[in-house]
C-alpha cells in the first residue's frame, strides 16, 4: 500500500531568494521506494534577512504539525546528507526526481534535511 508525504525543497538561487518546490510524494514504505511526486508547485520567495527566512521555514513545519492527531508519535528529524541512512537515500531520490523534472540542480553538500516521521511513515521532507 501506498503512503504519502509532503515534500518542500528550497533552492538557493541567490541571497536571500529561493526557489520553492513543493509536491506530493507517494511512496511504498518497505522498503522506502518512490513511485512518483504530483501536484508540484514552483514559487521564488525573498526575505529580508536569513531569520525571516527561517520564521517561514518553523512555520510551514507548524502546520504539517497542527495534521497530526497525536504529536507523542511524531519525530522531527533534522540532519545533514548522510549516505548510508535509507530515509537520506530515499529524500535524494525525491530531489532527483524534482530536479529532473522541472530542470533545477540541488547542492546537497550545503543542505540540512529536515523530515517528520509520524509512526513508521514520513509525512514531510524538506531542506533549509
């Protein structure tokens, strides 16, 4: 059986402005396989300063948080690219797919992954 979760990737074009990507990602969970991403959306954002950036970054986490009907389950991961965890390897694969189909590069050298487990599903991936 399928599950789903949201994706949110940021794209540094230049200081202060980013590219947002955000999609539907649906996936098997046994293990992690991508079976595609839909409903994707592009939107270029400014901020005035790094810290307003962030307050949107907590923001949108907040409310995949507020879906949730019990946060005692929910595990907010965040990490730098690590190549030997599965849950990394199955987010470069969503980049990858993103990044093929609307033709943008990631650097995921300058990335912090930030996922939400809820349970033994992901419900979020995202990168600051």
């Amino acid at each position: 059986m399928d599950s789903i979760c949201e994706s949110d990737c940021h794209v540094h074009i230049k200081p202060l402005a980013y590219d947002m990507v955000r999609g539907r990602v649906q996936y098997s969970k046994d293990p992690y396989k991508l079976h595609g991403v839909t409903n994707i959306s592009k939107k270029r954002m400014y901020f005035k300063t790094e810290t307003l950036y962030m307050y949107y970054v907590i923001d949108h986490i907040k409310k995949i948080l507020m879906k949730l009907p019990d946060l005692r389950k929910a595990k907010i991961y965040i990490r730098t690219f690590d190549k030997k965890n599965i849950i990394h390897q199955f987010i470069l694969t969503i980049y990858d797919y993103i990044s093929d189909l609307l033709k943008m590069k990631f650097d995921i050298d300058h990335i912090i992954f930030i996922y939400i487990q809820y349970g033994n599903e992901i419900k979020f991936v995202g990168n600051v």
